[in-house]
C-alpha cells in the first residue's frame, strides 16, 4: 500500500526494453543520434505540429531551463502559491535564471486564474526600472493538487499573457494523468490553447528519468542548448533518454500508464468519499487523492495497517489532510485494502 | 572502426542487468533508497575510508557541483588550458559557481605544475579585495591527453594547494583508466595524495548516464545537496543512478573494462608509432591515442578507409593531429583495421 | 509643494561642506583613508559596540550586500509583502545573492509579525532539500507605510530568528527618521533588541549618495569586501562617500535633520485627519503621511494646486490613496499650502 | 610625491562648484533630472552621434554593465591578460554577467591584437554547445600599460568583431588621457573605428564618482535600466552624478585636465629615461610611467626620498619595475623633486 508518491514506482517494462533494444553498437553522442532524432518527429506528429524538442532527465532540469530560457534575470514568473516550481524545486528556477522572482498567487484546487495574475501583475509595472518585470506565467499539468486545467481555462490565462506580453509554461510532469483525464488532444489543452514551452514529463508516469523541454515556436529555443550544456543538462549517452520517452508515445504507452493510475485514484476517490468522517476536498482529475481523515488516531491507525502516505500542510480544523497518489503500478487490491483500512474506522 | 568517443559506445551488459534488477518493486526516492544506501559504503570500502557520496548524471554535473562547493563565487580556480572544465563545458563551472574565473596553465601533455600554478598564483593575492580570490586547483585523471598523474605528482600540486589554502579537485571522468594503468589503489592517487574531492565518473566506462560526487572530508559537503537538487540533479528515481555506479563497483567490473580499453589504446600505440610518418606525441596512459598524420591526403584516406576519430587542435607544421579514444566496447579487430589502413599509408 | 519623494530633495548645507574638507590634498583609495578610519570609530561610537562599517552609495546596493552576505543563494528571506526589498529594487536582492527566494508576508501597517513569519517559515523546512532554507528575515525601519518597529517588536522578531537559526536584516533607509520618533538609542532598536546586520542610510536624510552596511558581529563580514568590490561598489575615492555620512554624526545632524522631516509630516497628520473626507489609514511615525483622499476630482484639484506627490496602490472602494513624503527641505509653508487646499476641498 | 593612482588625486574645483549649482531646489530623482537629460545631449554632441547615456559611480560599475550587456552568460570576452576586468575587479564582469568567461591574451605594451583575438577565438567555437560563445572584446583605452590605441588599431580589431558577430567594448576609464595624447575626435577612435559601447569615465581624471555607460546604438541598449538598476547602479539623486560628467565636457575641462596629467607624465618620462639605469619599457601615451629601476637599493632610496608608487609584477631580471600615475594635481615640482631624487642614484 505504498501511495506516498510516484515516485516510488519503478519503470515500466516498456522503458527497460528500450532502454535494451538502444544499446545496439554505437551512436553519436549528445543528442546528435537516430533515436533523439526520431523522437523530435513523433513528438511533432502527436502535437500536431513541429516542434522543439530538448530531452534532458529530471522535472526539476525541464521546468528550470524552460523558466530561465522565457525569463530574463530581472523577470518575474506568476504561478500559483503551491506550485513544485515555487516550493519543491530548491529555488532552481531562481537559480537557472540567476534570479527572476516567482510571483506567488492563490487558487481554489491549485489551480491560477486570470483575476489573481491580473492583481498581482499590477504590482510588478512594465517598463518601471524599479520592479522586475512580468515576464512569465507557470500552470502545472494536473496541478499539485491533482486537479487539471481544462483547454478552456489555459485559454483564458494565455489570453491576459499574450494581452501583457508575457509567455505561458506549462509544467507537465504529469500531463499523460491530466490528458488521460479530459480526454483531450495533446494540442487541445497545449499550444492550440495558448501554451509556449511544455515541460513534458514521464519519469513519474513510469520511465527510469526523461522528461523533454518542448518548445511550440521553436524559434524561440535558439540559445536553450547552451543553457542546458551549462547546467550539466546534455547527456553523452542521449539516446538512452530519448529511447524512454519513445518508448511511452509508442503504442500510446503512456497514455495506458496514466489511466491506469488515474482509475485507481478514482477508485480511491469513489471508496473513500462515500465514508463518513472521510473527505475529499479536491476534484479528483488525475492520479491523486487528498483526503481528510477522521483524525490523528485513524491516520495512526491507517499507518499501522500498513499504508505509506504523504502528509499535506496542516489544516484548521487539525484533522489531518493526507495525499495518496497512484502509478502505473499500483494495484487494484492496494487500493481496495486501503478502502479496507478506512472503512474500519468510519 | 568509431574511435571518435568512449561516449559513443554503449553500455556494458553487466549495467543493464543491475538496471533491471533495481527495478524491483517501489522504492524511496531522491536517494533514500537501499542501492544508494550500499554505494556509499562500498565506495567507502573501495577508497579505505568514509566518503560522502551524491550520485547525479553528467560528468559535467559532477564537476561544476564539485568546484563550486569548494569556490566562493569571487573565487579562482587553477586548471589546464586544455581541462574539460574550461574549453568543454560550457561555462558550467562559471555557471554553478555563479561567476568563479578558471585560470588556465600551460602544462605538457596536458598536466599542470606547481611551479605554473604558483606564478599564476602570484597574479590573484589572497586578502586583496580587488582580486577573484585563489581557492581551487582542478586537475583531470586521466587528463584530456591520455597521461595520468602519478601519485607523486599529485602530491606535489596538493602540497602547494595546502599551504596555500586552496582546495584539490580531481575530473576523475576517466579516472579507471588512469588507475588501470597506474595500478595503485585508488586511495593512493585521491585522498592518500591529497585530493579533497572526486568527480568520480563511469559513463565514458560503460554506464549509461553515472557519476559520483565524492568529498574524501564528509564535514566539506554540508550544501552540495542543496546545490544539487537546486540545480535540478537530485534524480528522483536515484536507485537507477546507483545502481550502474554499484555495477561497476561489483567484481571489479570497472578496471576490467578500462584495462580493456587501455590495452586496446597501447595496441594503437605500438602499431602507430612504428610506422614512418606517423607520430604519437604524447604518452599512452589510458585509452586514447593522439596521433600525428603524415598529410591531410593520410587523413582523408583513413576517414575513406572507414575509421572515425576527431581532429584536434591545428598544428604548427599543419600535419594533422588526430584523437582516437577505445572504449569497453572497442575490438581488436576495429585496432587492426585501423592499423592495416594507416600501414598502407606510411 | 513637492511631497513626491524625499529623494526629489537635494544635499543639506552641512554635506557639500564635508565634501569641500575632505577634498584636501591626496588620499588612500578605496577605503583605506583617514575619514573612513574615522568613520568607523564614530559608528562603533554611536551603536555603544565594536561594529564593521562599509560604506556604499545605494541603499538598494546597502540591502542587497547585507541580504547576499547573510543568505545562501538556497536560502530564503522573510520580509513584508510591500518592502524595498521585494517591490522597489527590481531584484537586486535575487541578483546580490545569486537566487535567494524572498518569501512575501501580509502584515499591518507594513509591518511583519512573528505570527506571519512562523507560518511562512512551516512550509520551508530546514533539512529539506526541496525547500529553499529559511535563512533571513529583513525588517524596515520606519516601514513603507511611514510606521516605526518599537524596540519590543523587534526584540519579538530576533528571539523567534534566534531560535530558527535565522538572522535578521534591517533596512534603516529612514532609520534617523525611526530614532527621531521613537527616541531611544541606536542601540535599542537595533543589536540591543537582536539585529544582524543594519542598511543605515542617510541619503534620503540629506547627503547625496551615502548608506553603510553594518555589521554588529564583525566576524560575520568576513566575504563582504568581496562582494562589494565585485559589485562595483567600492570607490575609488571612498572619502567622499565616508564624508558625507560622518557629517551626519556630528553634531547629530541626522537627528536634527529626520526631526524636522518628521515635524513637517506630523503637521500634515494633524492638519489632515481634522478634515471631513480625508483619511489617514497608517499612524505617522515617520516621515511619511498617506492620506486617502475624499474623490478622484479631489486629487485632481490638489494636483492643479501645485501639489506634487505619489499615487499608491488602488483601494478597494476607489477613493485614491496618496503618499506625502517630508524631508529635511519641507517647509512649513508648503505644508500650509497644502493643508490650504486640502481644506477648500474639505 | 604621490605617485601611485590617479585615485589619491582628490575632486578638481569645477567638479565641487558643479555639485553646489546642482543643489538647487528638488529635481526628479532617479535619473529623470534635467541634467541628466542635457548630459546626454551634450555626450551626443561631443560624439556627433545619437548616444544613450547610462551615469554610474564607480569604473567596475561602467564596465561590468556593459559588458553584462553584451554577453550571453554562456559567452566569452576576449581581453588583455592584464586587462583591469580580468585582474581587479574581483571577477566584477563574471558576476554582472552570470558567469561569462573572460579569455585573456597576451599582447605586447597592454595592446591586444586580430592574431591574437583569432587564435583564441578559434578554440571556442560558435554553435558547438561545448564551448562558451564568443560574444565581445574588450580593449582599454588608455591601457593599463599607459599606452593608447591608435584609430586604425581598433578599427582593425572592431573589423574582425565584426566579421565574427562580435561587439566591440573600450574601457574608457582614461579615455581623456588617450584622447589628449592622440589628439583625435572622440569619435574617431570610438564609434567610427567601430566600437559599440564605451565606459566614459571621469573619476580617475578629477571627478569624486562618475561614470557613464555609453552605446552608440542605444537600440542594444534595451535592458541596462534593469540591470544597472538591480545592481544598486541607478542613484536617487542622479543630477549630483550627472553633474560631474557634465562639468567635466564644459569649456573641455577634462582635457585640460588630462593633457595636464599626461604632460606631467611626458616630463617624468623625458627626465628618466636619460638617466643610466633607468629604463622605461613602454610608451608614454597617457598618463602612467613604467619605470625600470637599477636595484632595489634604488627603490628603497626613492621610496625614502619621499615618493609613493606601486611596484609592478616580478620581472624577470630581479630589477624592480615601478608605475608612476600622474593626476590633473600632479604638481611640476612633485615630478621634478622625484627626477631630482632619481639623479643622485643614477
């Protein structure tokens, strides 16, 4: 019963054939191979356009090379109060940009909406040396939360971006889990809404450690490969990223990965909001479930069973809010002992 | 007949089978797993002596990490003019340093000297605020030219970073290699000798993307884990890091692949500087070979023959320099093509 | 009738008289002259305490070394929502410190609360390394919003640093201003009641370009001469800065000069707050006055009346909010007029 | 006999009468003043070309900013090897830039040259990510060396700039003394022989703190406001910056001033290198004297006479190589009492 992240999980079988059938003799080096190459054209096939495309291996590496390539030092990126970007991430994008400000903004479920840039980009004046200026707005895709934008919504936010002449970065960890959920096209809810640079995850989704910097106008990407070399970012060995997230778009592997886990989150969902003493205060629209326990002594007793969990912020009322998030791996009859577990102390 | 890179090749069977014998079940991540857990105590065993180990990627992580938890940012560090951390990595350790100046030395074969390092010392006065201040010196293992430095060479150069309160980097990017050909142990030439800290690497050595922070002094390392995950190289699937560095480790995999790809380089070299016209101008002491051509006509003929290899920087006389660098992979009989390709040159 | 700025005044007769003695015959530069000698003597003097002085120009430059030296660019440095820091210096302190995150709190009269700084510091946890470390907290004193931090506030503030192994930064860009209204001692509303590290500035009190950084723990500025110089921000002819701060302490110039800056605002406070319509929502304990104005038309006729001041933030129910801002060349007068004008409005 | 920076010198009179007619009154601050405003006419005017003027205080302000500017901070600025940015500024344009790397060369009296540029450049390639991308050059005019580029040697090196997509930056911190010793325009040996941005500076010629940032296509000159601002570069009370520069064009004070110094310099010249025993290694072609003394008895007795100088580098003969500055107060009877001194050991 281990829904402490996705994290957690291990690599689908999928990804470790790939990672086998790239290893067959030598390639070039750098991303200069077959395998990086192909991967630019399936890519653009699915997004229904051309794209940009820089593979590198962590979240952290596409979210901050993204930010810092949109965002000049003196710039401020406006995303939302709980975004992995603004506190999860150590200041990397900070960092990678030498030090743009990340402007941080309340929402309902995660999520940022048009009146909460608009109020706090009035703060931030264009043109007025004094402040940093708005560069940048930053959504996750499904949000820390486990809420999704809809296409609708993304619009509405690159609207005032493009209106302010800011960009919009989506982070998309877990984009597979938000898309597997609304149903949507690729390009729907991307670049068709609005959407500049793409951090396109798969590692949580079920691969070893690739994600790709996409950029929708890729003539705005001229100088990311030196950011990336710089940051220790460029792989020797680049087709054995680039073969993992090949690997997840073949067969819409990921896809499959990722309404796997969000059928298990909506199990959990459907078990456990039916439960007395049990809620769940957000929408459940990708692979993860908050719930608020009874109290201290069922999450005690939830634990004791045998349930590993994350914690989430303390709430008001001190009964405790925990995450429970889902992956490709997760099992029906973890999912079902957890129910278990919590129906006893309903 | 690819000699271009031991990037190119790649990687050993013995990696992908740990790969898929680390993908068992769920796992903690961001490096609480077990595999990371056991790493550093055999790297402590390996090095005779407890080490602070942080396993990221790139050879490029590793180093700029290391030097820049080791220079304040108004900080020099000494290191060949040919060093990797100046002319190949595009500013990483400029970058995660946040503006420390590597101060190049001429050296033969590609080492530097105490004495060079002193006269340039000289230049930039400790104490004087109008100077970036003397704190590291980086030297590579085995170096950009092949050569390795003996044990007492580096004691010489740590000998003169102690007095001068200046710390020791070593690039161990291919530091099997060197200790495949030194045949000491690898105390002897890190720690032993005065290194304080290690870019331990095995990616150029059959890895797939595996390399090793390492501080022979745990107390030195307090903030390279902030650094690391703010610079977006704390995997969160880290047990795969860890793995291929423990792989090597096992049965001593590691000298067993470099030994083989020394003894092809020597093959080259016994082959090369037998041959009229042909020049092999520094020493052999790891697994690449510089080789002066007698014509650009003799460079054009090998290419057609097949082979591929990079050309170095531009001679004074204008005969072509070559490199050519054997990998784990590398086989007697792609030596032999070459060697029968040049034969018939000479 | 100029309430814009008290940057808009220009330099008290006593500085441009200081500038003429120091510019007797040649002088060491960069600080190793007589009057910053001096100068350091009469600072230690004032604050009852050995204290490190290092003369700037800026107080954004003041800031940003104190906030750089104290921080790691990890770190993160709590302040109010409304601070230089955070809205005036378009990131100087991001850049100073290389990508330190400042974590804006909500706080009355632009003033932070232990409260505030408790509840942001849970969501940045010390160890974690996901989290940017909480490293510093930076008051204002008067505050943007022309109040004082009486010494029991601040003595609130430091115990709570103290305890999270945080330091506490304080910009006295109006500091004389803070003393002229408080009346106690240096001393009492700075290290005595916990303060690090003081921006102490005079330029908005009547020099020309002239703050220090100061260091009530010497052996924590150990790097700072670093900085500065590779800030740019040591002179050449560092008396003249020195000058002009030392001209300051004599005779208690600053006092007299903040005390007559004070006096003026008080008028308006007091001539203003009688008035039907107008309202001062902050108390004036500075030298600053903000003053909601009875409608838009009314604004306008102050403005066509000679009136020359700055528009805050939007209010909620429409009616502007102004600031008035005294200084050492306000004239009774000129407050008169004002208050004149106010009154046909009234 | 104060030899030993043109910064011991102290402010001439025109400069502190100019700061007493600046203060008059309230000026906008910021930089919105109306001297600032006629500055910047005037600098077009002196220059015969449009220019946009950005006052700083400090020489290492000037010159980082600029060159901040103009390099990506994966880029490469080819200097002299004794260029002051790349030896005492404490890595000052490393850090503005975030981490640019500067290239130092060799170059015969101080003068970088098109070879010299070339060879370096051809290690750092353009497009290879491997490498930092060669963006500016930076030449000093006068150079540290106290010689001055003729027009047609920077044109010769801003035609390869160009040539190569580079910019060209001139540290002007004694342009006036260059300029009174080659007797050319202002723009003849700036804009028209191809420079692109100048660091005008007057301190070292008699100012307290002033210099400016000059580009000659202020369309380059988008975003120094932000960054000068962010640095702590952007005065409150500007004018009283402004005002200096502005003293120093009218009626040509400062070549009146630096042809003083540099004829002071011309005196010490003609009387030393008569003396046997005495050698002065380069030309004279500003203000500064490179004096080669007998022994370092003769040093210790000049030293004991009375003068203050600077010891140069080691050189290689053990004899002591000394550096004399004159300033614009730089007595003829100073130069004659050290000739005088030098006689009796000659």
């Amino acid at each position: 019963m281990n829904f402490i992240s996705d994290n957690a999980a291990g690599a689908a079988p999928e990804i470790l054939a790939a990672l086998a059938r790239a290893n067959d003799g030598t390639a070039s080096s750098y991303g200069s191979d077959e395998i990086t190459r192909r991967l630019t054209e399936k890519l653009s096939k699915l997004f229904e356009k051309d794209v940009a495309v820089f593979p590198v291996a962590t979240g952290t590496a596409a979210n901050a090379l993204s930010l810092a390539t949109l965002t000049p030092h003196y710039g401020a990126v406006f995303c939302h109060d709980g975004a992995h970007i603004h506190v999860d991430e150590c200041g990397a994008p900070e960092f990678f940009s030498q030090g743009a400000k990340l402007v941080p903004l309340q929402g309902a479920h995660g999520k940022i909406t048009p009146e909460g840039i608009k109020a706090a980009h009035a703060r931030f004046q264009k043109g007025d040396v004094h402040h940093v200026q708005p560069s940048t707005i930053s959504i996750s895709q499904a949000t820390e939360l486990g809420t999704s934008y809809t296409p609708v919504e993304v619009q509405a936010i690159a609207h005032l971006a493009k209106a302010e002449g800011m960009s919009l970065h989506m982070d998309g960890a877990r984009l597979a889990n938000a898309l597997a959920f609304l149903k949507c096209k690729p390009a729907d809810v991307t670049w068709r809404a609005g959407v500049d640079v793409l951090s396109f995850g798969v590692t949580k989704n079920g691969a070893i450690a690739a994600e790709a910097v996409i950029f929708f106008d890729p003539t705005r990407a001229a100088d990311i490969v030196y950011r990336r070399k710089r940051a220790g970012h460029l792989f020797s060995k680049m087709r054995f990223v680039s073969a993992q997230i090949e690997a997840m778009l073949d067969d819409g592997t990921w896809l499959k990965l990722a309404g796997h886990a969000n059928a298990m989150a909506q199990r959990l969902n459907e078990g456990l909001k039916a439960l007395p003493g049990f809620a769940v205060p957000h929408p459940v629209e990708a692979n993860e479930v908050f719930v608020k326990l009874p109290s201290e002594a069922a999450m005690k007793a939830i634990k004791a069973a045998g349930a590993r969990f994350f914690q989430w912020e303390p709430t008001t009322d001190g009964r405790p809010l925990i995450r429970l998030v889902c992956s490709w791996s997760t099992r029906e009859a973890e999912v079902d002992e957890f129910l278990g577990a919590a129906k006893r102390l309903a």
